[in-house]
C-alpha cells in the first residue's frame, strides 16, 4: 500500500466513508423503488427474500463472504477502505431504507418511484467512485472479480458482463425485483462511477505533496 501520511490517510477514509454511504443510499432508493435495481442490489435482494433477513443483513452476508474468499485466494487487494466497505455498507442500507419508508411511507407514487431510481442510480455511481478514487483497496465483490481476470487472463469487461447476469439471474430466481430498472443501473451506474472516480482521484492527489509540505515545516 501506498506510503501516505497520517492526515492523507484520514482524508481518504472519510471520503471513503462518505462514498460507501452514498452507494448504501444508492441501494435503499433501488430496493424502495422495486422498479428494479442493479444486478448486485437484485442479488441481495432476493438473498434476503430467501433467508428471511433483511437486504441490508444480506448484504453484510455477501460481502462478508466476499472478504473471505479473497482473503485466501489474493489478500493483496484487501486494505483498509475494504474493510469499511464490508463492515458498513450493509448495516447503512437498512438504515437509510427505514428512513424513506418513514418518510415516503408504505405506499408512494410512481412518479417518486422513478425519481428515486434516477437518485439510486446516481447515489451508487458517485459512491462506488469516490470510494475507489481513495485508492485504499477495493470492494470486495469487485476484488474477486479482478482475481478471477487475473486468474483466468478474460477480459474484465466480459468477466463483469457474466458476473452481473449471474448476479442478476440469480437474484430473480431467489425472488429478487428484475425489471426496467436493472437496465438503468446497468446501463447508467458505470458511467457515474467512471466521472466521479477520475474527479476524486485528481482531488486526493494533491494530498500527498501538502503533507510532505508539513513535515518539512
């Protein structure tokens, strides 16, 4: 892991934070929608419908499972903006989801339906980007898809393609919401995520010069 000093790392682990709040937004909007959501919002969705738990306690069931596989099969990718992410993200899902239910209530209009699928979708792209623009490692379903390409040599876009239709698929088999809504955020997620990513890279780049200023001071 990069060298960076005590105040750069602080930075980054609030803005990781604060990125692995917007995507847990980002999912309670989805799921409070039930327009359809992302393929991996789809899964736990479905995951929770199965087990009885809520999506947010699936979420922490998939990402805890997610941490330990690539614990042992390539622990160099986890750091500590992964362990935020797997201990957080699930807990801050349920948390968010109680709120809209509290203020929106159990039965809301389409019209605020629609609108809180376009803020799920953009909630979870500029969460996800701020989170890997720390550079502090990665989520951990994301980690074992960079092992699977690193393992197998497929091309990443093809390995992402085949891990969200089995996401999905499977999702909608354990009763998850596959609808209109999963093509958003197919469709839309990654390229949120892409602008946010580079936008916060160049931000949190300037940090590492500034502390090496202070030192010297």
């Amino acid at each position: 892991m990069i060298g960076y000093s005590l105040k750069s790392m602080l930075i980054r682990c609030t803005v990781i934070t604060i990125g692995v709040m917007a995507a847990a937004l980002g999912c309670a909007c989805y799921l409070f929608a039930n327009l359809g959501s992302d393929p991996v919002t789809l899964f736990v969705q479905g995951l929770g419908l199965t087990l009885g738990i809520s999506a947010g306690m699936a979420t922490n069931l998939l990402n805890a499972t997610a941490f330990i596989l690539l614990l042992i099969a390539n622990r160099k990718l986890i750091h500590i903006g992964t362990a935020i992410y797997t201990v957080l993200l699930g807990f801050l899902v349920d948390i968010f989801s109680r709120m809209l239910t509290a203020a929106c209530g159990l039965d809301p209009s389409l019209a605020l339906r629609i609108g809180l699928l376009v803020l799920g979708t953009l909630a979870i792209g500029v969460g996800l980007g701020l989170y890997q623009s720390a550079e502090l490692g990665i989520g951990p379903t994301d980690g074992i898809n960079q092992t699977i390409v690193a393992k197998t040599g497929m091309h990443y876009r093809w390995e992402r393609m085949i891990f969200d239709a089995v996401m999905a698929g499977v999702g909608w088999l354990l009763g998850g919401k596959l609808s209109w809504g999963t093509i958003v955020g197919v469709v839309a997620v990654g390229p949120v995520m892409a602008q946010t990513l580079s936008l916060g890279k160049k931000m949190l780049a300037k940090l590492p010069a500034a502390a090496a200023r202070d030192h010297k001071s």
